[in-house]
C-alpha cells in the first residue's frame, strides 16, 4: 500500500514517545535510566528518519553515519537528544541550506 511507510514511521515515532514518557516518569520518580551498549549512528539514523518530515523543503539532509564504538547510553533519550539537534539546527537554517548529521570515534 503506498502510506505503508508512513504507517510504519508513525508506529515507530509512537513507540518513540512512549519510551519518552516512561523515562519522564521514571526520572519523575527518581528511577535510574538504562544504560546499555548503544550504537551511535543506529540512533543518528533513526532520529534522521524520525525528523524527514520536520525538516520540510528548502533543507537538504545529508547523512555520514561511519561506524562508531557503542557508548553507554540510554537509547531512548539518546535518540531523543539527536532528534532536537537536528530540529533545532533546521530552525536555526530559515532560508534553508545543508543539515549535516555525522558519526565518528572521536580519539
């Protein structure tokens, strides 16, 4: 079906929310945050995917994921802090222009 993709991002960006919320009210009621093995550019990619239609016409979106050693992370929140860089680097770019997102080990 042609808006099975779209379908697809909306079950992704719910399931996304849900882990948002969860973390907000664990941190409301002082839990700990999973911390667990995370790959960078896995979360860079999905917070790009989640972001496509945010960033709108006028800005192109270039990727340079390379692989990167796994941090210790919460990959929720670690998803969710890339996705308000590039939302936030997209309103900082109102005549449009080139959005950037890049992984690397850094030494």
């Amino acid at each position: 079906h042609p808006a099975a993709g779209r379908l697809a991002a909306a079950l992704k960006a719910a399931q996304r929310a849900a882990d948002l919320t969860g973390k907000l009210l664990g941190f409301a009621r002082k839990n700990q945050l999973l911390a667990v093995p995370v790959r960078v550019e896995d979360a860079a990619a999905e917070a790009v995917a989640l972001a496509a239609p945010a960033v709108g016409g006028g800005v192109a979106v270039v990727t340079r994921l390379a692989p990167a050693g796994p941090v210790l992370a919460d990959p929720t929140l670690l998803n969710q802090a890339v996705l308000n860089l590039i939302l936030n680097a997209r309103a900082a770019m109102p005549g449009g222009g080139t959005l950037t997102v890049a992984t690397a080990d850094a030494d």
